[in-house]
C-alpha cells in the first residue's frame, strides 16, 4: 500500500510516511485506497491484540514492519482498555477508558506504537532520529515516556509554558538524557507552529533527522483506530446495534481515527466531536469558512487548539462544509459547564472524570431525549481525572488517587529549558543541546 499527500505529493511507502512524519509539501498522509474489512472477518473479537492484526494487515502491506507487526501489537497493546456500562436510565451508554497506559492518557496507544516502529525502522544509535512533538498536555508525556532511553532516538517537547496542569507539566520534563523539554512561552498552536515550520526546514530537518509524533503522524492515527474496531465489534456483536461515539476533541487525531475506522467497514453508529470553547470546529461545521484563530485557554487545556491539524485529513476524506456535517457533529462546552459535569458524573456515578471526559458526559446529557434513548452511546474517556486534581478535586470535595504510573512519574526530578516562540529558538537550542 502505498501513501499519499492531502496536498497531492507523490505517494511513499508506510515505512517513509512513518519516519518523516509529515510529507514534502507539507500535507499529511492517508492511505491511496482505504481497506474494507466486512466485520465478520473479525471473528468474535475476543482481544484487542487479534482485531489489530486483522485491522492493520492491509495498512501494512508492502512495509518492512510488516513480518513483526504482531510483535508490534503485542508491544503496545499491553495495558486494559476497558468499557464500563454507566447506570443511566433509557438508553444504554458506557464509558471508553483510554487512560490504563504508561501516562495515564489516551496518547499511550498511539505514541507506543509508533515508538515501537521506528526503533525497527530507525534505530541508528550514530544517527538518531530527532522527533518534534508539540503537545497541549498529554501528547508530549505520552511521547517522551513512549521513546525514552530507546536506542537510537532523541525526543524534542514543546509544550505552552504555564498552560498545563503542574502535573502534566511534570510528566513532560522527568525524562532521560535523549528528551528535551521545551517550554514556550505562547500557546500549543505557536508549539505546533514551530515544530511545522521546522519540518518544513529542508536544511534543519536533514541536520538533525526530524520526525513527528504528534497525530499528523499516520502512525499515530491507526493504532488509535484499534480501539474504535475492537469495541464496535464488541457492542455490534452483543447487541446488534452499531454504537455511536462522543470523543473529546483537540487536534482531531482521535475522533479522526473513529472516522476511519468506520470508513474502513467498522459497525460505527454516529460520531459527536465534543468541544470546548475554542469553537473552530463547530462553527466550521455550521457553515463558516475554515479559520484558524487563536486558541483559548480552558479547563480542559490538552483541546485548546485553534487549528486542528487534522481537519485537513477528515476534509480529504470525508468532504468540506455541508457534506462533512452530516457525517460527524461537534458539541461545545464552556468550562462552567465541565465544572457542573464533573460534580454530577461523580454524585452520579461515583467516580471522579477529568475536564476532557466531562465534554463528552455533557454532549451525551444535551443529545435530543429521543436519540439519546433510542441509541447505543459509548463515551470516551482520555485522561486520568488524577492528572487535573487542581480542576477535579475542588468540585468533588475529596482527592483523587493517584494511579502507580503517575506517582512513578511525579517522583522523578524535572529538566527543562524556555524559549520563546520563534523558529530561531528552537534551532539555537536544538545547537546547544545536540551540536551544530
């Protein structure tokens, strides 16, 4: 199989897709012809592991991973991701958690493996692959513990001085020597910015061997669509009824890879893309010409994005304007009402959820009464509520227990440098700590 540009470039392999990152024009990849699995090929979709390899096979055809995908898989799926039922009345409506792994964030999945990749692909300890990753608070920790003291490979996080919690602040700067943190004084779209513009630096990049890892990276975006094909299956073949899902949504690489995994034949109902006051997505979907703006700062800081990356994928393929809006929904909430939703969902369901969750617990609760009732809903759940204690733990009148991968994590001294946001920064810095 072969990859193709959103911008037209000439197609690459999986295997060049994965180590640039992003292609030469500056477009993102996708496949050039997208496999259809009927579901039946699944069998009973007993584990994760099984339904990966019969998901990825076709995406992998041709690549040089392709003999150790199943070690691959094996590798990254290696933590529970289960799907709690939530005691909800008309209806059924369950709880997707993605946050068991390494970093207590749904990032895991996909930055495990696409660590696990590149070791295979790129692994020169003589002439390390240097992956940029800018990050609105989960990406980065995710990334960096993902391809930490791996061989071979130097990790580069740039993340919003002052603009995540002081725990995931932490989870980005308590790394090995090939991981260096970087905070900067602007917002997640000037890191994203800069880590482009770097990319797109022919000179720069060829220097220091720049890959991504963000989710414009195709090798983020299909391990997180295991999950969508697993629990689908799952549901589909329990109930006999294809679940709709609401995923919060930053930089649209995780509802982006719900999308395609119900493109590629998964019994995926509906898709609900929820928000939180940076509002891009929504108003592009209502009519509005595509804008990029500024983002805003709110409680739920790893979706304050103002120019979600991945919208130039989910326009490839599933159409502009009118067109793309009936075929996902977006829901906005503001942060008094993730406020609320934290309070009820724990006096609700007695467990604490993070301020991302929370915009999927309020557009399940402000869906119309009848298709609220009359569907299968399944929540997705990113991060561990733990990591926003300072959110969380005010509004549920009680502490949020840390999980032993976060407290591991906290205890680990922190290293970090400030730059301001200008590509000359980053360069001089990348000089100072990698050599000219």
């Amino acid at each position: 199989m072969k990859y193709i540009s959103t911008r037209g470039a000439a197609p690459v392999s999986l295997d060049e897709a994965l180590v640039s990152g992003i292609a030469s024009d500056g477009g993102l990849y996708l496949p050039d012809s997208l496999p259809k699995t009927h579901w039946r090929e699944y069998g009973a979709a007993e584990e994760v592991q099984s339904t990966a390899r019969v998901f990825l096979a076709q995406f992998f055809e041709g690549s040089a991973l392709e003999p150790v995908l199943a070690d691959i898989i094996d590798e990254t799926f290696s933590f529970p991701i289960p799907v709690t039922e939530l005691p909800v009345s008309g209806g059924r409506c369950s709880l997707l958690e993605l946050y068991h792994g390494p970093t207590a964030a749904f990032k895991d999945i996909g930055a495990q493996f696409l660590a696990a990749c590149l070791t295979r692909l790129e692994g020169d300890t003589r002439n390390p692959l240097t992956i940029l990753v800018a990050t609105s608070g989960d990406t980065g920790g995710a990334v960096a513990a993902a391809f930490n003291e791996r061989p071979g490979m130097r990790v580069v996080v740039l993340y919003p001085n002052g603009r995540v919690s002081e725990r995931q602040a932490h989870q980005l700067t308590c790394w090995g020597n090939n991981v260096l943190s970087l905070a900067v004084n602007g917002s997640f779209d000037d890191c994203q910015a800069i880590v482009k513009g770097a990319m797109a630096n022919e000179a720069l990049s060829a220097k220091h061997r720049f890959s991504s890892a963000n989710s414009i990276n195709i090798g983020r975006l299909l391990p997180q669509s295991i999950y969508y094909a697993q629990t689908s299956l799952q549901h589909y073949l329990e109930h006999g009824r294809k679940p709709s899902y609401i995923i919060p949504t930053g930089n649209l690489g995780n509802a982006f890879a719900c999308f395609l995994a119900r493109e590629a034949g998964l019994p995926i109902g509906d898709i609900v893309l929820a928000t939180n006051a940076n509002r891009i997505i929504n108003d592009y979907l209502a009519g509005a010409d595509w804008d990029p703006r500024a983002s805003i700062q709110t409680h739920a800081s790893a979706m304050d994005v103002g120019n979600p990356s991945n919208m130039e994928r989910l326009r490839n393929m599933g159409g502009d304007g009118a067109e793309l809006n009936g075929r996902v929904r977006a829901i906005s909430v503001s942060d008094e009402q993730i406020t609320q939703q934290i309070k009820q969902n724990f006096d609700e369901f007695g467990f604490a959820t993070c301020p991302h969750t929370a915009t999927a617990t309020y557009a399940w609760r402000h869906l119309e009464p009848e298709e609220k009732a009359g569907k299968d809903w399944i929540l997705v759940a990113t991060a561990h509520p733990a990591k926003f204690e300072q959110i969380v733990e005010p509004v549920i009148g009680t502490s949020v227990p840390l999980p032993a991968v976060l407290s591991d994590i906290l205890s680990r001294p922190q290293r970090f440098d400030v730059i301001d946001p200008i590509p000359e920064a980053l360069e001089s810095i990348l000089g100072l700590h990698f050599g000219s």
